[in-house]
C-alpha cells in the first residue's frame, strides 16, 4: 500500500499546484522500487526504523502517516513482532512529537463479533487474540500515550481487509476458485475495501487528527459471504469452488459508519474489485506472495 499511498499524495500535490514533499522511508529491500518511486518526484530515504540511529536521523515533517508493522510470519517470530508493532511506535511518536501522525492499525484489536449484527464500532473495547493482534493494540496504545503526553494530534487508522489486484482477501479466494484449491469456511464473513480508496481516506484522515488520538475504522459497507463471493467468482472464472468446514457465527467485522460520514462511500465496489481481479487472473497478471490468512480464528500469523 505505501508507494501507492505515495504516488497518490504526489498526484494530489501535482493537481493542487502547491509546493510540498512526499518522502517514502523504508528498507526498500524490492528491486527496483526505490528507483521507480523517485522517477515520479517522490523523495525516498533507505531506513531500518529500529535502528535508532537511522531513526533520529530521519528529516522532521509536519505530516506522518505510519504504516510499519509485521503480520505476516509472526507466529515463530513473536519478539520481532512485538518490537515492530509495540516498541517501535514509542520510538516513532517521541521522535516526531510535532507532526501530525495517521496511524495504520487493523480491526484485529477487536474480538470477534456476530455475523448477524452490524460490526464492531470503534466503542466496543479492544479483545485482541493472539499475539499479532495484542501487539497492534500495544502499537496503538503507545501512540495514544505519547498523543496525550505530547499534545501530539493522531488518528489510529482500523484498516480491515483491503484489496489490489495483486493481493488481498478476494484475490485469493478468486484464485482457489480458478485452481480448484479448498476454500476454508471456518471464518464466513468479511469487509473488504479497495486499495486505492484506502489509500486516499488514508490522506484524509490527516485533516481529521486529534488530541486524544481519534480512531476510525476503515473498511467497505458490506459484510461479504465468502461461500458467496467464491459462487460469483466461479461464474466468472468458468469453475467450481471447492468448499471445506462451516461458516461460524463470528468474524472480524468492522462498522465503518463514521468513516463513510466523514469521506463518503467508497469509490469502487465490491463487483468492481471482483471483475477486475477475475480480468486480472484471466490475463495471468502478477500476483504477491503474502497470503492474508483470512480464515484464521486464533490470532495466529
């Protein structure tokens, strides 16, 4: 998401004619993304955020938005997670106590809801499971302590499930569709949001942070059936899913309410994301490795 996150910040500024910077910081461990970014005006700044050195090194700006954290791989690697996700925050609120900072965040921090109800709103207390949702709630707690500590304005940004072409919830069960590979039903339910308008709330919500850290939930209005998506799938694709267990009565819903009173609804829709990651397999279009583990249950990642 992040040098999309970038590119589009940099449109904006282009079309806005104003004079701003777009700065990506990261290991830039991809080949080539540095160069590419750079190419299209965006500043970058090869950085191991937990080296502390490099870290205080980095430029002071009025505006932040945070995306570094671990997922995928964390079960086997709890300490790094925790360091990433937890300790690293501290590092980063104190070191850039004079920005504006939109923390990314995910609805993992709550428990699991009713499928029958609405989602869970950003009142419902946080009940994270498992250690990769415990230590996002400690990244968002750290960020709350220093926004209060600091008088540091933030907003913690509860993002469920978004979706490119190239990765994401409905990518992959369309691809166990198409492969004839078991799609799991243990966990029935989910949101899901393009990536792209993810990314423009994204920069919005830096209009909208605050002392206390305000949270928000970011996520698409429906609560999408997967036995269904992967029937409406199979229509497109010319096969036949393959299911395996039951639906249960719980998932990791998110209500997004607030954020549609703040942005509007989303821009592209679910069958818009669904024909055009159909399209996308069909052409033989590249995809990611990093699988969302989406049935998972117990927290484990």
């Amino acid at each position: 998401m992040g040098p999309d996150l970038a590119r589009k910040a940099k449109q904006a500024i282009d079309i806005a004619g104003v004079k701003k910077r777009v700065i990506g910081v990261a290991r830039f461990t991809e080949k080539g993304l540095e160069e590419q970014l750079n190419s299209e005006g965006i500043e970058t700044i090869k950085c191991d955020l937990l080296n502390d050195v490099q870290l205080q090194a980095l430029p002071e700006v009025k505006n932040i938005i945070y995306m570094a954290g671990m997922k995928f791989g964390t079960t086997g690697n709890e300490s790094l997670t925790w360091a990433m996700n937890s300790y690293l925050p501290g590092r980063v609120a104190e070191k850039f106590k004079d920005s504006r900072i939109v923390v990314f965040s995910t609805g993992n921090v709550y428990p699991l809801v009713p499928v029958t109800g609405q989602g869970a709103t950003e009142n419902l207390a946080a009940e994270p499971i498992g250690e990769y949702g415990q230590s996002c709630l400690g990244r968002e707690r750290m960020f709350q302590y220093f926004s209060a500590k600091n008088n540091t304005p933030a907003l913690i940004y509860r993002l469920n499930y978004a979706n490119d072409v190239t990765y994401g919830v409905l990518m992959e069960i369309a691809k166990s569709v198409r492969d004839g590979q078991p799609i799991d039903l243990t966990m029935g339910t989910a949101s899901v949001i393009w990536q792209g308008d993810a990314n423009e709330i994204a920069i919005r919500c830096l209009h909208h942070c605050n002392v206390p850290a305000k949270i928000l939930n970011v996520t698409g209005p429906e609560i999408v059936s997967f036995r269904w998506l992967a029937e409406e799938f199979g229509k497109m694709l010319k096969a036949t899913p393959v299911f395996i267990n039951e639906e249960q009565s719980t998932s990791f819903l998110s209500n997004a309410a607030e954020c549609f009173r703040l942005f509007g609804y989303p821009k592209v829709t679910l069958k818009q994301m669904m024909e055009v990651i159909a399209e996308w397999l069909v052409q033989g279009g590249k995809l990611l490795s990093k699988p969302t583990h989406y049935a998972e249950r117990k927290g484990k990642y």
